[in-house]
C-alpha cells in the first residue's frame, strides 16, 4: 500500500513537472473573466490596472476595455489592443503594480478592419 502511494505521487511529480509543459499546457489555461477572485486585494489589484489603463489618454478603446483578471495576486491579462505600443505599456504598468513574475500576458493585437 506504501509503495503504491508512493507510485502515485511520483506520477503526479512527472506529470506536472514533464509532461505538462511538454503539451504547451499550463494549470492556469483558460483563465477567463469569471475566474475573477472577489477578495479585496485581488479586487484592488485589478482596479490600480484599470485606473492606470484608463488614465493613459492616448491607449485606444480595445486597450481600455482588456480583461484584467486576479487570482491570488497573479494577474491575466487578455483581451486585444490596436499595437504592439499599447500591448508593451499596458504589460508593463501591470508588472509595475504587481510585480513582474505575476503577470501574464495574453494581449492580442488586433487585426484591422478592411
């Protein structure tokens, strides 16, 4: 029983830490705006981003409406912006407010209208 415990839990260790970035998989995939924490830190965290986005006159209608999404302090953010201008400073300012190794950033920029 001991060795099969022990079995399982080196499975999991391998799967975690080899196969799973192997696949190009993450544990935080799919994060969307739902996964939202409601906690008060993580609300604030998300509303210092906003407000610095918002105070920025010159980032388009795409990059104020991004998705600002906090866990525990990681921030996501996703959405699409109008350059590669506005993806770098809304990055950026985000890691500024909370810290570089807690952003993602899965900001897209958009392809023009023809």
């Amino acid at each position: 029983m001991k060795t099969m415990f022990l079995n399982a839990k080196v499975l999991i260790f391998f799967l975690i830490t080899i196969v799973l970035p192997m696949s190009g998989a993450s544990i935080f995939a799919n994060i969307n705006a739902s996964d939202q924490k409601n906690n008060k830190a993580d609300i604030d965290l998300s509303a210092k981003i906003r407000r610095d986005i918002m105070n920025n006159d010159d980032l388009s209608f795409n990059a104020k409406n991004i998705k600002i999404i906090t866990r525990d302090g990681n921030v996501t953010l996703k959405g699409d912006v109008n350059n590669v201008s506005e993806r770098s400073w809304i990055e950026q300012r985000a890691q500024a407010i909370a810290g570089e190794e807690n952003v993602k950033n899965e900001l897209a920029i958009a392809t023009p209208l023809k």
